[in-house]
C-alpha cells in the first residue's frame, strides 16, 4: 500500500480482538516515523472499543513530502491498553472556583525569562 502525501488510507492490521469490561485500546503514531516520515494518526489516539469485534484498521496521515510504502507486517503504529473510568454526571447551576477559571487555550503561557 502507498499512502501519498498529504493522503490518508485506512490501513488493516488482520487483528480482532476481544478486550474485557472496562478496558479500552488506543493506538497511537510512533514517534520515529512522525519524525523521519511525517507519518501521523488524524485521530490518535485511535480508540477500539470494549465491545468492537470488527478488524482493526489504523488511519494513516502522510504529512511528509514523499510516498509512504506499506509492507506486510510493518509496525506502522502502537497499541495502548488502558481502562475506562465511568462516573455518573450531576448537571449543577454553578461550578466550584478556581484559579485557572475558564482561562485556557495558552493562558498560561506566559513565563517570562529573568
Ligand atoms: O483507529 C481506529 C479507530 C477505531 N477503530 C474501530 C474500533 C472502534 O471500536 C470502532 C469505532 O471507533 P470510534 O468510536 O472512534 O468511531 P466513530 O466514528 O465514533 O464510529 P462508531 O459510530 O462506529 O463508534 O472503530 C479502529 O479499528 N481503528
């Protein structure tokens, strides 16, 4: 398979597989094609659900300049398994306070060298 730049495909790895209650899969881009090939995940991580029962496929993004060339048995990505935390969500009128507060997107951002 090539993946061309700035293209995407969705590459299939052969595996099923069925995670227990609780426990999710994400898969992730590895850094060493990232930084020799611009090859990334546009939705790393990628999760595979506790009840999926379909093949993997990891979603390939070629951000580099040049083809990208799949072989057989390549690891084009790696694999995390993690569980789930579940909790039951309360809808309130108002949220406690904080210093943050609704600051974000680079609020913080503001060291200053002395
Ligand atoms: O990188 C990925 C992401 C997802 N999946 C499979 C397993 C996962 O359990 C299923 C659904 O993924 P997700 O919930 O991210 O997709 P969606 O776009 O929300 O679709 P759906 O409505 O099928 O959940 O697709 C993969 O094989 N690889």
């Amino acid at each position: 398979m090539i993946v061309k730049p700035g293209e995407r495909a969705l590459v299939p790895t052969g595996l099923k597989i069925g995670l227990p209650a609780g426990y999710e899969l994400q898969i992730r881009p590895r850094s060493g094609l990232a930084l020799k090939h611009g090859i990334t995940l546009p939705n790393t991580p990628g999760t595979i659900d506790e009840d999926y029962r379909g093949e993997i496929g990891v979603i390939i993004l070629n951000t580099g300049h040049e083809d990208f060339v799949i072989t057989r048995g390549m690891r084009i990505a790696q694999a995390v398994l993690a569980p789930v935390i579940r909790l039951t969500w309360v809808e309130v009128s108002a949220l406690d306070e904080t210093a943050r507060g609704a600051g974000g997107f680079g609020s913080t951002g503001t060291a200053r060298i002395p």
